[in-house]
C-alpha cells in the first residue's frame, strides 16, 4: 500500500525523505518519489520500482537541496506502474505538488472539468486532479486553497501537499486514510505511519479525518475544515526503532516468526490475572450483555480471516453461541442479517483496512454491538468498534503475518472461555485448566523451533514445487487455509486448503506422482480420518508431509515426511500447529530466491477495496 513521508526543518529533506521511504517499504509499493522545494521551484524525482531506482536516478542527476519535501511510495491502483504515474504530481503551474494515499472517487468528473478548462494531464492517476485542483483553487492563500480544494474531493486521502510560494510549509489532510503528524528537533514530519520517522522521533500526533494540519520547521498548527484552530494531544510512541528493524535476522518475517512466544505473552498477560482468571480490559460487556446475543457474526480479511475460521469453531464448541465467519469483502455487500442481539468481531493487524473497516461500519448501522481485535493503536477500526482489544505484537513489517496471526488467535481464546463463563456453558475448572494451557503456548512455541532446522531440509524438497495441496479437518481444516495461503504467498507455488473429508468431491482428481500434500493431524479425534485420506492421496501418487502431535508415532510409518510437535488442548492446537507451517512457508520462499518480506503485487495494509 502507498506510504506517505514529509519533512520541513533545519537539515536538507532529501536524506530524510528517502530513509523514510525506505522505513515504509514493507508497506508494498511499485514506484516512488520526491519533491523538495529548492530555490528555483520545486524539484520533483520520480522512479518506477524498488527505491533504489530512485536513488540511482538521483544520483546521476543531483540531489536535490533544500529543507523542505515530500516523498511517497506507490502502489497502483489508478494506473500501471510507471515512472509518470509515481507520486508526487505537480500542478499545472508547478506552484504545488502533492502526494496522496486513498482513492479520489470523483476523480473522473474532476478530470474532465479541469481538461474542458485546459488542464493537461500527464498520468492516469486520481492523484493529478487535486494537484490541478489546487491551481485552479488558488486564491493567493496556501491554506484556504487546499481547504477550498478539499471540500471538492469525495473519497479516501490522505494528502501532503508543498507549495513553492511558501517554501517552508507543508500542508496535510486526511479523510479515511491514516496519517500522523510528529515532531524532532530536526523539525517536524508527516508520515502515512510512525515507522517512517521512528528514527527521529516518538512524539507524534495522529490526524482524524477532515483535520488540516500546518507543519513549519518550528511549528504544527490543526485545524478544521472551516479553518478553526483544533487543540490535538501529542502521543509518545513506545515501539523503539529495534523493534521496527530487522534485529539481526535476514527477513522481517523470520524475526517475526521468533518474536511469537513474546507478543503472545505480552498479549495475555494483562488479561490473566495473578489467581489465572480472564481479565479482558477492552472489553465492557456484562454476562448478561453476552447472554443476550443470539449469534456472533466474525469478519476479517486475509490472515486475519483464517483467525476468524478457528473462531467459529473455538466460540462454537466452548460458549455454544452460533457463530458464522465471513470475509469482510462479502459481509460489506450480503445486507448481513445482523441486529441488536448479535455481536460482530472484526480481525485486523493494521486496523485500516478497507474492507473490514466498511464491515464494521454496515454491522453498526444495523444495530449490532462490535468488538475489534486490533494490532495498531489509534487506527480506524479500533477508534470506531464498541469494544477494542489490541494484540500487542508490536508492529509487523512482513507482509505476510505470523505474529500477528498468532496474538489474534490467543485473544479469541480468551473471548471464547469469557463467553462460554457467562453463558455458563463451562465450569470454572474448566475455564481455569484452559487458561493454563493458553499459558504454556509461548513455550511449547518455542520448543517447536527446535524444529528448524529438519522443516529447512523438508523445505529443500519444495523449491522446483509446482502445487501443493493442505488437508486437515475441523480446526486442522481452519490452520490448513492460513499455511497454504502462508506458501502461496511468500513462494509463489499454487497451494490450496481443503477440508480433508472434500478431497473425493472434486480435488482429488488433480492428484498425481510428484503432486505434494500436507496432512494437518492434530484434532485428535480425526487424526485417523485425515490419515485415511492421506493414504488415498499416497496411493495416487503424492507425496506427504504430515504434521501431528508427539504421540502420534505411526504417522511416521505411514507418510512420507512426519512433524511432531507438542501436545496442548485440542481447542489450542492451532496455535502451535501453524509455527512449523510459518517455518516451512518461509524456508520454501527462501530456498527459490523470492522476495520474502515484498512479495510480489501484495501490501501489507490494504486500504482500497
Ligand atoms: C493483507 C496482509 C495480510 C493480512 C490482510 C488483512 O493481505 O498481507 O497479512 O492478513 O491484509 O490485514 P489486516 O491488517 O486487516 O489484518
């Protein structure tokens, strides 16, 4: 997804802007670009692909000096790739230039009013119209131009903008799309997140939707879009720029994937108390607040989904609440028949994406009670649910999540036994043996990785694979969906989850000599049914790799490759089942060379439908 940097200070921007974009490059992006105000107006540079074209361009041209620029990575949406489609855009005069994440909706409309009056466009992208816009805005004023141009615009931004007759301003606004403001002593900055200034700073503000904010090299000023001053309260980020780099490892998603343990323990331990009992801060519900609800609706996109699918069968089995699990593209658009008496559970790392954040806001005005379950502090879905709980996984870079994933997974254990408390649907010795067990998981995580080493070598057998097929039933089904889209993701080998028991409907046709399949086995009471359907696929011809627990010794006699790990409730075993998966996912990307923390054509926060 885009990602947005500016600066306005004391030392020269470009350095800045383009360590910035390098910070938000996990964001996913396929050009980039700066603009700085030098003496004679503002220079604009502008690279399709990796940042380093960027810097190579710069580099046989000049770099551009002056203290005052924006910069932005861009991921297209309204136009392919290309150098003329990379932000910033100029405006006609080149009095402006600007750099945007979001969608203008109205774009087409705007485009041809500003071409009948003799603007000329020189991308394809929405993000030129409010560029051209400011020309035809101007009134002498930078700030009630850029209002006056704002209220034009219907659809998603968040905006920085430069104007060469004010060669020490940069102004920003925002609708539905984040966007922080935060202060050094160098000066001060705008960024689409904090990980692009964590550098240079802690303090920031986060801007809501419909601020305007002035950024001087001394001085930030919030306003309205009215142009009334707004008193906003700076915020002390506490994530250090460690955490937020690589930490010795070679990918961000390996250190990720050993960061799991303790982002789990983080999680948990302000919501168990001291005597074992659930304590869920976010949450103001009452039992019988939880009693009244007829169904539980769990929305999400991605990862955060197949959290949602352990979900329904956890919440299901232990609180015997029904509950259906539906991607929030779909919930958006299916007039979701939810009321007052059902709750929706949104899922997501980042808290802005698009579609779960339209979810929420359909199951809102239908009446519904919503609870969020949020990595990122502040953002949208978190501000706009009745209830938040945060995962604290800190922040994840890899676009394809683990930690994240793993956080998620422990906080729908701990609403599952709430629940199934309040309805009364478990005993107390029940809840307590449970939490227990949830207790132990960052142990048993970490004896998994024990395993590396044997889940390497099996991944060696991977690199010239052509498609793999993850079996398991029940919650082996739910972590089957996350592992083959974790190999899909990062290796590019096509890789599909099915429920074992649908093999024979269809699937198994595909099934060759050569074709791999991974049997999840760890729901013990289908361990031997998974297995009779990795025998049929043997039999065929495929090869398979087996995951199960300690005591299922026999697998090893009857598959090809067998993973043990550690033995915990079977409601919890999701938790560790996915760790070998995540391992082997990323060994696999890694034997074929691919760009493991950029895959190709994904973002990490997507904020488009
Ligand atoms: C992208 C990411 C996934 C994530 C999904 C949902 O596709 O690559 O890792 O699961 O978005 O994102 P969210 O921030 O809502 O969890």
């Amino acid at each position: 997804m885009c990602g947005i940097i500016g600066f306005t200070g004391n030392t020269e921007a470009a350095p800045l802007l383009l360590d910035g974009l390098e910070k938000l490059e996990y964001r996913g992006y396929d050009s980039a670009g700066i603009a700085v105000i030098e003496n004679e107006g503002i220079n604009i540079i502008k690279s399709e692909g990796k940042i380093k074209n960027l810097r190579e361009k710069i580099a046989k041209s000049h770099t551009p000096k002056g203290f005052i620029g924006i910069g932005h990575t861009r991921w297209a949406t309204h136009g392919k790739p290309s150098d003329e489609n990379a932000h910033p855009h100029y405006s006609k005069s080149r009095r402006f230039a600007v750099v945007h994440n979001g969608i203008i909706e109205n774009f087409a409309e705007l485009k041809e009013e500003l071409v009948a009056k003799g603007y000329i466009f020189h991308s394809e992208t929405d993000t030129e119209v409010v560029a051209h816009l400011l020309d035809d805005c101007y009134d002498g004023d930078f700030f009630s131009t850029v209002i006056t141009m704002t209220k034009r615009l219907v659809g998603s931004y968040a905006l920085g903008i430069v104007c060469k007759d004010v060669p020490d301003k940069i102004i920003c606004v925002k609708k539905a799309n984040p966007l922080i403001v935060a202060v050094s002593d160098k000066g001060n900055f705008i960024a689409s997140d904090i990980t692009a200034v964590l550098a240079y700073t802690r303090d920031v503000y986060t801007m809501q939707d419909d601020e305007v904010a002035i950024l001087s090299e001394k001085s930030v000023e919030f306003f309205n879009l009215d142009g009334e001053p707004i008193n906003k309260e700076i915020e002390k980020v506490t994530w250090n720029v460690d955490a937020a780099s690589k930490g010795g490892y070679e990918h961000f998603m390996i250190k990720e994937i050993k960061e799991q343990p303790e982002a789990i323990r983080a999680t948990l331990s302000p919501r168990i108390t001291p005597e074992g009992k659930i304590n869920l801060d976010g949450i103001s519900l009452s039992d019988e607040q939880i009693r009244k609800f007829k169904r539980i609706y769990i929305t999400a996109c991605g990862s955060a989904y197949h959290v949602g699918v352990v979900g329904k069968y956890v919440i299901e089995q232990l609180a015997r609440i029904p509950v259906e699990v539906d991607l929030a593209s779909e919930f958006r658009y299916r007039y979701p028949l939810v009321d007052e008496d059902t709750l929706v559970i949104l899922i997501s790392q980042s808290g802005t994406t698009a579609d779960t954040l339209e979810a929420l806001r359909e199951a809102k005005r239908r009446g519904a009670r919503t609870l969020s379950i949020v990595n990122v502090v502040g953002s949208a879905i978190a501000t706009e649910s009745d209830d938040v709980l945060y995962t604290w996984a800190g922040p994840e870079i890899s676009v394809a999540t683990t930690k994240a994933y793993s956080t998620q997974l422990s906080l729908i254990y701990l609403i599952a036994i709430k629940f199934a408390l309040a309805t009364k649907a478990i005993t107390d010795s029940v809840a307590d043996e449970l939490i227990a067990e949830i207790l132990t998981l960052p142990e048993k995580i970490e004896q998994i990785f024990e395993l590396e080493e044997s889940i390497k070598r099996i991944s060696e057998r991977y690199t010239y694979l052509h498609h793999a097929y993850f079996i398991g039933r029940n919650l082996d089904y739910a972590v089957a969906l996350e592992a083959s889209l974790k190999l899909k993701e990062i290796s590019y080998i096509h890789s599909e989850a099915y429920a074992a028991g649908e093999l024979k409907h269809g699937t198994i046709s595909l099934i060759e000599p050569g074709t791999s399949v991974i049997a999840l086995c760890c729901t013990e009471r289908l361990v031997e049914k998974t297995i009779s359907n990795a025998k049929e696929v043997m039999a065929r011809g495929a090869e398979v790799l087996c995951v199960t627990t300690e005591d299922n010794r026999s697998c090893a006699n009857i598959c090809d490759y067998t993973i043990y790990i550690p033995k915990t409730h079977p409601l919890l075993m999701p938790s560790l089942e996915v760790v070998p998966l995540q391992l082997l996912g990323y060994y696999t990307a890694k034997s074929r060379k691919c760009d493991i923390d950029q895959p190709r054509n994904l973002a990490k926060s997507v904020t488009v439908e």
